[in-house]
C-alpha cells in the first residue's frame, strides 16, 4: 500500500511536470502578442527557455515510465499481458512512446536548425536578410507538435484517472474530445483566464 501510494505520488508529480506544452505554448503566443521583430536580446531569451526544457521533459518522461510501470505491476498483480490487452494501458503508454518520439524530433532536429539560425543574429549587427521567415516556419512547427504533446500529455492523465476508478469508456472519450478543444485554444492564442 504504502510503496503504491508513493510510487503515485511520483507519477502525480510527474504529471504535473509534464504541464510544459502547456507553459511553452503559453510563451509562444506572448512572443507573439509582444509584436516586436525578430532580434537577439527577446527571441535568444526565449529560444533559451525553451531549448533548455528539452532535457527536462526527458527526465520526466522516464520517471512517467518507471512509475507507471511499477504501479501496473502493484495494481495488476503482475499480469503483463495487460499492457496490450487494456485499451486505458494502450493508450496511456503509446502517449507517452509518441511523446518522446515528438521531445526527441524537436530536440534533436528542429532546435538545432533554429540554433543554426539564431547563431546568425547578433546582438549588435542588423539581422540578416531572409533569417526571419526561416525560423518563423521552424517555429510554427515546433508549435503545432507543442499543441499535440498537450494533447497528449491530457489523454494519458485522463486514462490514467481512469485506470484507477475504471468509470464509463464514453465519459472518457468525452473527456478526450474536451481535451483536445482545450489543447486547441491554448495552441491558437494565450489563455488569460487560464481556461479560456
Ligand atoms: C504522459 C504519460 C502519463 C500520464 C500523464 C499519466 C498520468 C496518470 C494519472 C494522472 C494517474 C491517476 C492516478 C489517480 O487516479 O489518482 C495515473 C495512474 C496510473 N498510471 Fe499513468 N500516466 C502516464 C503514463 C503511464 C504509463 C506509461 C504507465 C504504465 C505503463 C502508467 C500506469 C499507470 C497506472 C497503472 C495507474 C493506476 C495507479 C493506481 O491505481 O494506483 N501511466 N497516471
């Protein structure tokens, strides 16, 4: 009991973690709102924060990982077969393979290229003509797969939630469907009253 209890208070945490699509889309959107052109001093800022929380996110997905697993084995008595069979178990862990498979892309092939870019700017010279629509275009995709780790990251907790109290698959779709409105909203523009 006691080492369930810790082993969710791990994943709980983990979960909370894993609010960085949400934060990174928060930013984004600011930027944006902010107006000013392409230049060192904001845009490094912010390529900074952002490129730093990669590592982060890793971290935490494999503490999800190691967590989740060790509650399956407490909860399920061990019964792996589980893991393909439990529509709520699939889902929870292809999220989570898509998750990384997303961090990994960003990672280790869009920031670089927007690095490669940035690298050009400097703080004290003009920027260089045609920069700014390159990185504008990275940008939008590192968005959008942003928008989808939110997503993702709400449809694991849901069926999470569900894996514990095991309620009505339809509630669950339907809170999917509300999911991924919210992932939506928060993807288009900044949510100032938090849910809106
Ligand atoms: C992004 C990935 C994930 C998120 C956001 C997530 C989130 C959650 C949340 C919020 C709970 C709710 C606990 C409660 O109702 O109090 C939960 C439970 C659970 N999760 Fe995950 N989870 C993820 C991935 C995984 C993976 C990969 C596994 C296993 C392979 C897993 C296994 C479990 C199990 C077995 C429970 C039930 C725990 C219990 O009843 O004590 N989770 N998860």
């Amino acid at each position: 009991m006691e080492l369930r209890a810790f082993l969710l208070v791990v994943h709980l945490l983990s979960t909370l973690l894993m609010a960085a699509p949400f934060y990174m889309l928060v930013i984004v959107n600011e930027r944006a709102r902010f107006g000013a052109p392409l230049g060192y001093f904001t845009d490094r800022y912010m390529e900074n924060i952002i490129r730093n929380n990669a590592v982060r996110c890793f971290i935490f997905q494999g503490t999800m990982l190691a967590s989740g697993l060790g509650l399956f084995y407490i909860t399920r008595g061990g019964n792996w077969v589980l893991l393909l069979t439990d529509p709520t178990m699939v889902i929870k862990w292809v999220a989570l393979a898509i998750l990384v498979s997303l961090l990994s892309h960003i990672h280790f092939s869009v920031q670089p290229r927007i690095e490669s870019l940035m690298n050009q700017v400097k703080p004290d010279a003009p920027v260089p003509e045609g920069i700014a629509p390159q990185i504008k275009a990275l940008r939008s995709r590192r968005k959008r797969l942003s928008g989808i780790c939110l997503f993702l990251v709400l449809t694991a907790l849901i069926m999470g939630v569900r894996a514990t109290f095991f309620y009505n698959f339809y509630l669950a779709l339907g809170l999917v469907a509300i999911a991924a409105l919210y992932a939506w909203r928060v993807y288009r523009k900044p949510v100032p009253l938090g849910w809106m």
